[in-house]
C-alpha cells in the first residue's frame, strides 16, 4: 500500500517534488556517529563511489534521494559511474588506460571476478587494496538502495528523537495523516522532522552546511595568489602583509568551524595535517616578516601554504576532507592538541626553509647573486630550520609521554616514531654542521631542500608506502605516486643544481 501511495503521488507531482524537495539538503540524517545535512552525507557517499560530488546536472542530493527508493520499485534510471584506478583493476574488468570509472551495472556483473581476483592476492598491495575499495564502493550503492545508509529523526511520545531507516521513517498511515494537511506530504514530513529535532536537539548540525557552503579554502587560495602577485610586485610588504593576514583569517575561521563540528582539534588525518602545515606556515612566515622586514618569508609562507590548499582542492583521491569518528587512541584531546600539533608545525617550519631553499637554488640557476646575498637568504632558511627543530623536538618528546600514557612505554620503534627521530637527527646535523661551519654556505642550501624529502617520508611516506604500525589511524590509501613523483622531481634539481653551480660547492 506504502509503495502504491508513493507511486501516487510522485504521478502527480513528479518525483523532485514529492521524495526529494529543495529543503533536503539541511535535513538532519545520522551518520558515522554524528549527525550531519543530508547534503554532507549524499556529497561523502557519491565523491566515494564516483569521484564527484555531482552525476551530471544533479546534485548529490537528487542522486542520493533517488537511489534510495530503488528499495521500493521506485526506478531512479541513474547509472553511477564507479571510479576504477589501478591498472591491474582496469586490465581485468576489460577497460582501457584512459577509463577512470565503469557503469555500476556492468560492473554489477563482474562482481565475482573481483572478488575471486581479491580472494587470490595474498599480499596486500595497492591492487588489493584498489579491489577492496570497488567492492567497498559496490556494497554502498547496495545499502543506499535499499534504504540503509540514512536515518532521519522522528520525535517520540516522550518529547525525544528516535532514529529511523527511512523505510520505516516514511509509513502509510504517516503519508495519508500529512495527505490531509498538505498537497505535498512528503515535503511536510521532511519539514516536521527537521523542526522537531531542531526544537529538541537545536541546530549545531547545521554549522556543517555553513562550512561547506562558505568554501573558505578557495577563498583562502585565491587570496594566496593575489598576496604572492602583490609580493612580488611591489617594493613595500604592507598589501602582501594585508592578503596573507586575511588568509590566516578565512583558515582559521574553517579550523574553527571543523572544531565546533568534530569536537576536536583539526588534526587527525592526511587532509587535516596538510591543512593545519600550511595554515602554520603561512603563521610562522608572517611572524618573520614582520620581525625581519624580509619579504622573502613571506613569499615562502604564501607558497607552500598555496600549495597545500591545493592539494586539499584537487588531490581529494589522496586527501578525504571528511569529518569522521576518531579512533580511541586519538580521543583525548589534550594530547592530541599538543604532540600532534607541535609536530605538523615543526613540518610546516621546516617546509619553509624547504621552499626558501629552491627559491635560492632557482635564483642561482637563472639570475646572478653574489655572495653577501647569499649568505643573507642562508641566515633566513637557518632562522625557518631552528624553529622546525627544536618543534620536532618538542613535539617527539610529548609523543613518547603519550605513548607511555596510551601504549605503557615512551618509545618502541614504531615506523613513525622512527622516522621522526631519523628527521630530526637529520636536520641537527645540518644545524651542527652549519654552526661549526663544517657545512659551507653553498652546500647548506641544497642540503636543506634535499633533507625535506626525510620530513615528506615521514609525513607521507609511512602512511602511503609502509602502512604499518602502531600508528595505523594515520593511514591512507593512494598518493605513493605523487610521493614518488615528489621524490624523483626535487631529486632531480638537486642534481642539476648541483652540477650548474658545482665551483661554488668545492
């Protein structure tokens, strides 16, 4: 009957009208834990199966809202492209090189190669790994068929919020009551369930869709490259000063809000680290900038800020921008505002003297500069470097009183702990070395661009190529490509530097 009253209803008012109105998109649903818009849900579950927060000229909502009446006979006709990228999965669901996604239905039917394909693999590599996530992919399409992936408030007798499945959310005695209250009762439904958990709950869920309608990073981005046009530009900092201090501004009201939706500081995944860098960087550079009168921090601050917000725009297969759960180990908040943060910022220190450093090489390569210059650009990149250190060394210190605190002992090995470790005895040697005067001015420059690659392993490296260890949360999928492209490019022009200005380094 529930079914025949639906198919009623969408026959006269269509199916936009009736089952997905405009005003979906701030419904409060239950997800992961917390509760979130409806538009934050459909954009997170379509960008996973697809790539995209969009299929075609619909919105995530429309496709999400219509794939999940597929359940009862309700026919969206939409046919998700599922995002397909690793090679061996190309080569053996029968795509070319070029393909980068296969039509949930013919996908649909080569599901038992996959998983006999996956079944096989004993190690696990990235074509495991790439398997496990179609199938991952196909079996949320499943659950947001069959009405399982969302779950919408109702208000009980007792004045509180129970969570629904929307099969059992919308029910034919609910349809007929709104029938006579409204020509639309579907839109009322949704309407009524959003004011009473509103009246019950209020409306911090809604900070969500704030923050992702403000689109503050793109703003911030945009801002980086006018601030880096205006550096460069002009002889006086204060418009380079003014565009940098309003992008620590727009980041900063993003952190916050990601603060007051997750409950925690923004710092417990790969998008949240690159993030909290560049917003450090940019924050360390401006401090110099102001206490050096030197615009070259400037420019290095509004350059790898520029970069990871990049990232953060364009590398969304490597970087996931969702808000999830924490895992227990990360849920104490005093530790993970201290250690973690001390530790991305020495990265984002360190960064800066990373991008100081090519921006000196560069200059080297196609401009001349004497030595005085040189010596002066060396005395920054040295300022950037001993604020890195001693930050690591901070920051490695309150890890261990953590790791005593969570795991019962300070140190024990672990890829991550080892790699930090391995940095910073790296950069103190260049430190030592250049205090002594062991290391020359013209080899200290391309020594620190090189020793980034030691902070870029154990940043990303652990995570994208070892993936093991106790530090397991930090983990994620993809990006050993851009790792090594990373690698293979700035090991590259270390080289050719080298050998171009090869009398200055004797």
């Amino acid at each position: 009957m529930l079914k025949f009253l639906l198919l009623f209803f969408i026959s006269l008012n269509g199916f936009a009208q009736t089952l997905c109105p405009d005003n979906l998109a701030t419904l409060p649903v239950r997800s992961g834990g917390r509760v979130k818009p409806l538009h934050i849900l459909a954009s997170e579950t379509l960008r996973f199966m697809t790539g995209s927060e969009k299929l075609e000229d619909k919105s995530a909502v429309e496709v999400f809202c219509k794939l999940s009446f597929d359940g009862m006979g309700i026919k969206s006709q939409l046919d998700l492209p599922i995002k397909i990228e690793h090679t061996d999965a190309k080569k053996l669901l029968g795509l070319s090189d070029g393909d980068t996604s296969m039509p949930a239905s013919k996908l649909a039917l080569r599901m038992e190669e996959v998983r006999a394909a996956h079944q096989a693999i004993k190690e696990n590599n990235s074509y495991k790994k790439e398997l496990n996530k179609i199938l991952s992919r196909m079996q949320v399409l499943d659950q947001l068929k069959a009405g399982q992936t969302w779950t919408l408030p109702e208000k009980t007798t007792q004045n509180t919020i129970q969570w629904l499945p929307i099969f059992e959310f919308i029910t034919e005695p609910k349809v007929a009551s709104l029938k006579e209250r409204s020509q639309d009762p579907f839109q009322l439904m949704f309407e009524e369930a959003r004011a009473d958990y509103i009246k019950i709950e209020g409306d911090d869920f809604m900070i969500e869709h704030t923050y992702s309608k403000l689109n503050l990073f793109l703003w911030s981005l945009l801002l980086v490259i006018l601030g880096l046009a205006l550096t460069f530009s002009l002889k006086t900092l204060s418009p380079g000063l003014t565009a940098a201090g309003l992008v620590i501004v727009l980041e900063l009201t993003a952190m916050i809000l990601r603060i007051l939706i997750s409950g925690r500081a923004p710092i417990t995944n790969m998008y949240e680290t690159v993030m909290f860098s560049g917003f450090g960087a940019l924050v360390i550079a401006f401090v110099l900038t102001l206490w050096k009168k030197e615009k070259l921090f400037l420019i290095g601050g509004l350059a790898y800020n520029g970069l990871c917000l990049m990232m953060m725009k364009f590398a969304n297969n490597m970087l996931d921008p969702s808000i999830s759960p924490l895992v227990p180990v990360l849920r104490d908040n005093f530790w993970l505002s201290t250690h973690v943060t001390t530790i991305i910022l020495s990265y984002a220190a360190l960064a800066l003297s990373w991008v100081l450093a090519n921006v000196v090489l560069v200059r080297q390569m196609f401009f001349t500069i004497d030595s005085k210059e040189t010596r002066f650009q060396m005395e920054q990149i040295y300022t950037c470097m001993k604020v890195g250190v001693v930050l690591l060394a901070a920051g490695i210190i309150l890890g261990g009183v953590w790791a005593d605190y969570s795991w019962g002992r300070f140190w024990g090995w672990d890829p991550k702990e080892t790699w930090s470790l391995i940095v910073l005895l790296i950069y103190m040697a260049i430190l030592h070395g250049r205090y002594s005067s062991w290391i020359t001015p013209a080899r200290f420059i391309p020594l620190t661009a090189g020793a980034f690659m030691s902070v870029m392993m154990a940043w990303f490296g652990v995570n994208y190529i070892l993936a093991t260890g106790l530090h397991s949360y930090g983990f994620s999928e993809g990006g050993a490509i851009f790792l090594g492209s990373f690698f293979a490019i700035q090991t590259t022009f270390l080289i050719v530097s080298v050998i171009k200005n090869k009398k200055a380094l004797v």
